[in-house]
C-alpha cells in the first residue's frame, strides 16, 4: 500500500512542477540539436531597440562517405552574463541547443522556392570548445 502511495504523490508532484512551465500552453514544436558553431554568435537590434542574438549551428550526420550537414539559424534572447558568455564562444564549439522551431518558406535570387529553419533557444550547453581556441586561451594567460 506504502508504495501505492509514494507512486502516486511522486506522479502528483511531477505535474504539479510541470504546471508552473513558463513555456506557452500553445503547442510548440521543439528541437535539440547537437552540432558546431559556424561562427561567432553575432548581436543585433529588433525595430523596438531589443538586442538579440544570432548565430547558425551545423549538425553532421552520416558516415564519412555519405555525410549531410544541416544548418540551423538560432536566436537567443538572453540577456546579461549569458549573453556575454555566448558572445564569447568561438566558431566550432561544440554544442547542444533545445529550442523552438518554426519553418519559414521564400524564393531565392535564382526564384527556386526554399525552405528555411528556425530555432528560438531555451537552452546551450558547451559540449567541447575547439582545440587551437584552448590553446590560444592557455598561451595568453601565460604571457601576463
């Protein structure tokens, strides 16, 4: 019966943590991705003066002989110390990005119809920085 019990209340507790998400109540499509960096995540102004980033993150799949990148534009809304923190990765960090996704259609210069993917961040983590980024790091604290 104890156990009953304990199943049920930790069931219970689980929604009841679930109901205080600040995501929409709308459903949302989302996506983590698992990939590189491109190049340094860039700061822009919205129209109403809001700074946002962006920045693409490439994801490999495949074997060697067969590989496919796909490429991903991310925007982030962060804001203060996790800003700078993004803003100071280097092109080729790995890293893994859950997010927003929302497909967008447009015909490029040749008039082809494409389709393009967008990921709003919730959340990054750094899987490993690039090599030579280390290294440069390392050396520069060495020379002061």
């Amino acid at each position: 019966m104890s156990s009953f019990l304990f199943r049920r209340s930790a069931i219970a507790s689980a929604s009841a943590a679930r109901s205080f998400s600040t995501s929409s109540p709308l459903s949302i499509a989302r996506i983590t991705i698992v990939g590189n960096l491109a190049d340094t995540p860039e700061l822009h102004s919205t129209s109403t003066g809001r700074e946002i980033l962006r920045y693409v993150v490439a994801s490999n799949s495949g074997t060697r002989e067969n590989r496919k990148t796909s490429w991903f534009k991310v925007t982030s809304f962060s804001e203060g110390g996790s800003r700078d923190f993004l803003m100071s990765l280097p092109k080729g960090t790995q890293v893994v990005i859950e997010g927003d996704i929302s497909t967008s259609s447009y015909t490029d210069p040749q008039g082809v119809q494409r389709t393009g993917i967008s990921v709003v961040q919730r959340s990054l983590d750094v899987l490993r920085r690039p090599q030579h980024a280390a290294e440069s790091a390392e050396s520069s604290e060495h020379s002061q």
